[in-house]
C-alpha cells in the first residue's frame, strides 16, 4: 500500500512537472534525460549560481545567470537552446554575457522497457565576451560541438522495490570544431551519474558530473578536472512555477588557496568550491497542435467523425434496402392482380 502512493506520487510528479536541466533539455540539473518534454510545450528556465569566498584584498563571489529554452517536437525530438545573459568576469560591477549553445535531443524509440536509450547533439558559439573566466569549466573563443549518449533506468513501477530513476550520460565535446577531432588537448569527455525520486510532492535528486581533458592527462591529472557533486530538490511553487534548490560541491583536487604551487597552464583551473544553485521553470503551449491534450482531442474527434460516417452508411444501406423491398413487394402486387 505505501509503495503503491509512493509511486504515485512520483508519477504525478513526473507528469505534473517535467524537469529540465539547467542547459536546456529534460533531465536533472546537468545530466540529461533520455526523454524528450511533452510536445509542443515551450519551457523557460532562468539559474542563478552563486560563490562566495574571501580572498586577499576583499571579498571575492562569482554570480552567473543562465537561461534556457526547451521545445517538444515530438515524443522522440526535442530542441533546446541555453545562454548566459550575465557572466561574472571578476572585474566589471555588471559581468558580460557569456556563450550560447543549441541542442538536438533523441529518444530511440522502445515502449514498455525500464531501459531508454537517447542521443543527444549540441553545437556551441562563442557569443561571450570573457572566456576561460575564473571559477568555472574552462572555455575557448571557438565554435564547438558536442554529442552524448543518454541512458535511463527507469524503476517507477509497481514491482520496484525503490521507485528510481537512473540517468548515465557519456559523451564527448571538442572546444574547437576546426581542430583534429578526439586528438587535441582541448578535447574533453562529457560525462555524469544522476538520480531522483519523490518525497512527497517534492523530487530529490543527486548527480556526479565532470568534463575530463582526455588528451592532456600530463597536464592535467585526473583529480585537477572539473568533477563536481550536486545535491538538489525540485518542488512546485506558487503560480505554477517550478522551483529548483541546489547545491554544487567542487570534488577536483586543485586549488591555488591550498598547497598546490599555481599552475600556468591554461587547463588547470581553481573551480569555485561549492555553488548555490536557484531556478525556476515556467512552461506555456507553443505548438498547441503538438499538445498530448489536442492530439487525444483530435483522435477523438477522428473517432466520432468515423463513428457517424459508419452510421449514416448504414443509413443509406437500410434505405436502399427498404426502397428495394418496397419495389419486390409492388411488383408482386402487380402479378397478382387479375387481368384486366
């Protein structure tokens, strides 16, 4: 019986709510999904990330605000777009903007099974002012591109013992689009580990996300990548608004604060320690014909337009029929009326 309302809750949260990573697409805080978002339904996602730390001289914090905007197309497409309207620059009382990017998302098709598979594209553009800024993944001034693949694993059902959803991505980005593909420095592999399940009518999940330079293990050793931890919880809050809550811990091993000698290399960087993260969702129809809700109506309306169609058919096959047996019964009445 507990099972059964905690599965229910979760699919009502699920389909109340889509989560929509703070880049764009459906999914966790970073690490997608490999579902798509409802059809035709636009979301609007606007983060805020936060740091702060005192350093020498004063007080030193690290705003960013990112902004997305995801689109169903379809159960299996979905497009996405994400930018950065203020970037903090360490500089500038207002920080400039930062760079955009554009995604493709596809669910491979297979209903029913507990394990979903997706792919998902993405190209980058140096629309930002400030690259490589302080505290956060490293950047270059170049258009890039990136693909991951997606897997889900799905145990909100009534035979799951823990109603979970699992989410691996695994994939690869390349900072330059014009340099020797999975062969430069730059080269990164994309990857992270996430879950989620309900409490309530709230979702709490968890991920370990990191982009790894796998061509510059040298210069950069494992441990002086970007690897971070995110503890976040997502709840329905006034207005319909979704709110998301999250928190980043740093999990790299380089920091110039510490007993690290300060390293010059434009790969190694000091990644801000933890981050407070705050969001907010909105969504609306774009597309009403791609609705769920306007495609049942219109199945519906399909439905009762061939239901009519049906009967008026039989209508004209009751009348022929009936117009048929009036002229037998006539002409019989004719045969056997007497001669005149």
């Amino acid at each position: 019986m507990h099972l059964s309302i905690l599965v229910a809750v979760l699919l009502f949260c699920s389909s109340a709510f889509s989560q929509v990573t703070m880049g764009g697409s459906k999914g966790l805080l970073r690490v997608y999904d490999a579902e798509t978002v409802y059809p035709g339904i636009l979301y609007i996602n606007p983060f805020y990330l936060g740091y702060f730390t005192e350093k020498t001289g004063g007080s030193a914090e690290d705003h960013n605000l990112n902004l997305s905007f995801t689109v169903g197309l379809s159960k299996l497409f979905e497009v996405f777009a994400h930018t950065v309207p203020y970037q903090d620059d360490q500089t500038h009382v207002w920080g400039p903007i930062g760079d955009t990017k554009l995604g493709l998302k596809f669910a491979v098709p297979n209903k029913g099974s507990i394990v979903k598979y997706g792919l998902v594209a993405f190209a980058s553009f140096p629309t930002g002012v400030s690259h490589n800024v302080p505290y956060e993944p490293f950047s270059l001034d170049r258009y890039g591109w990136g693909l991951l693949g997606v897997m889900n694993i799905d145990l909100r059902n009534a035979s799951a013992t823990v109603p979970l959803k699992f989410s691996l991505n695994l994939g690869y980005r390349d900072h330059d689009w014009n340099d020797r593909y999975f062969a430069d420095k730059k080269d990164q592999l994309l990857a992270g580990l996430g879950f989620k399940f309900p409490i309530r009518s709230s979702i709490l999940y968890s991920e370990v996300t990191g982009e790894l330079f796998i061509n510059n293990t040298e210069e950069v050793p494992l441990s002086y990548n970007s690897i971070r931890f995110t503890q976040g919880i997502r709840f329905l809050g006034p207005w319909d608004l979704i709110v998301d809550f999250a928190a980043d811990v740093d999990l790299s091993g380089y920091t110039i604060d510490g007993n690290n000698e300060v390293n010059e290399s434009p790969f190694v960087k000091d990644y801000a320690d933890w981050k407070v993260i705050l969001g907010i969702t909105y969504s609306t129809k774009l597309f009403t014909y791609l609705t769920p809700g306007e495609k049942l109506a219109r199945k519906k309306q399909k439905e009762e337009q061939r239901k009519l169609e049906s009967i008026r058919q039989q209508r004209q096959k009751v009348a022929k029929e009936l117009e048929e047996l009036r002229k037998n019964l006539e002409k019989e009445k004719r045969q056997k009326e007497p001669p005149n």
